[in-house]
C-alpha cells in the first residue's frame, strides 16, 4: 500500500488506506489504483499528489460520481444516490468499495475490448486473405494479459469477496448487496470472465495455427535438403 501518505491515515484495511485530508472529509486509497473521495475539495488537485504512488500510467482516467445522502430513516440504494441513516465510515468503506470496483472493472471491460477488436481483425483476414497476420510471440503477450486480468480481479479486486467489515453485522451486508446489484458487479464480472474465456480460446486455436504450419515449413524445408543431397549424389555418381 501507500508508503509515506500524504494525509493522515484513518483506518486501514485490506487492499485499502483510509486517509483523512480534515474534519469529515476521506480518500479511499485502493491497491488496485482506484481513489474515492468523500466531502473533499479540489478532488484534481489531490489526486494528483496520489501519481507518485502509480506503478504503471492509465491512457483514459475513469472518473464516476455518485451522492450519498445522511439523515434518511432507512439505507436505501438508488440510480444516482445512497441514503444512509447516520455517518458511518464503515458504511462509506462499502460505498467506497463497490465505487472502486465498478472503475476499475471497466478499466478492465476497456483492456479485454480491445484485445477483442485486436482478434477481430486478425480472424477477418483469416476468412478473407487465409492468412494469419499475428507473431506467436504476440498471441502470448496476450495470454500473459488475460491471466494477469483474472488474477488481478479474483485476488486484488476481490470481486467475489464481501468485506471483513460486513461479517458480523447483517445491516452492512445487505447496503453492500444492494450497492454490488445496483452496479451489476457480478454480471459484469461474469461477462469480463466469458470473454477472457474467449480471447484465451481464440489465442491458443491461432498459436496451433502457427504451430501447424511452422511445422509444415520445416517439413517442406527438410524434404528440400533431402532432394539436394539426392540430386548432389547422383550429380557425382555420373560426373
């Protein structure tokens, strides 16, 4: 996690860094790369103090914004806001969580769409050329990158863990379940996974392509050699 934050840290947890810039304002600090901000000002700028901490550079930041409400009679989880009965960092650590979550898995969506766009092209010169525009040593970069994706999100992510915050009380686990099916985290994880399946099926079907016809390549060349040494013998024989 962080190492030297820039503002006291509140609490921590796993895969997590609660820190408090003042009064009732928090960053959610993740160790996937995801921030959350509650009740703080310049958001940008302190961010931007967050850069130092990246261990690789984002192309397209994902920015998502939803309004949590204090003083409701009840939790309740809506499209653009959550109402919470009092102040409870616990039950900010959750919205905090499910938020981090929903921006990275489409951090995620993005990756696994364009690895996708990658394969359309290469599969329609297949069908239209019956050539095979790809290195081998790029179809297991690609692997490489869909298993890291899926490790990424089973044990970094955690997106098929609850938080350890809401074992012992039923009153968090049901705001964390209403806030997980209002971002459709398990549908959207679902969906990521069939297509990793897919990329990592697709990938191996091409790399035996190229196999296949390495293997013919060096067939053909074997049997080149073989017919010049024949034709190089019979040369000398009737010299």
């Amino acid at each position: 996690m962080l190492k030297k934050p820039p503002f006291p840290v509140a609490e921590k947890e796993r895969n997590l860094v609660v820190l408090q810039p003042g009064g009732e304002s928090y960053i959610f600090a993740f160790s996937f790369g995801a921030l959350v901000f509650f009740n703080v000002k310049n958001e940008k700028k302190v961010a931007g103090s967050f850069r130092k901490y990246a261990h690789a550079v984002i192309p397209k930041l994902i920015r998502e914004d939803y309004s949590v409400a204090i003083g409701n009679e009840t939790d309740a989880v809506t499209f653009d806001e959550v109402r919470i009965k009092e102040f409870s960092l616990d039950k900010l650590i959750l919205i905090a969580t499910v938020l981090a979550q929903s921006v990275s898995v489409e951090h995620i969506e993005n990756v696994v769409e364009t690895v996708l766009h990658k394969f359309e092209r290469i599969n329609l010169n297949l069908e239209r050329e019956s050539k095979l525009r790809v290195r081998g040593s790029d179809l297991i970069k690609i692997l490489g990158t869909t298993n890291l994706i899926l490790q990424q999100i089973l044990s970094r992510l955690s997106l098929l863990d609850k938080p350890d915050i809401t074992w012992d009380s039923p009153e968090l686990e049901t705001l964390f379940g209403h806030m997980r099916k209002m971002y459709e985290l398990d549908d959207r994880f679902r969906a990521v996974e069939f297509k990793l399946d897919s990329i990592q099926d697709n990938s191996k079907a091409l790399l035996s392509i190229l196999q296949t016809r390495r293997s013919e390549r060096l067939e053909i060349i074997i049997v080149a050699l073989i017919l010049i040494e024949v034709v190089l013998f019979v040369y000398e024989l009737f010299r």
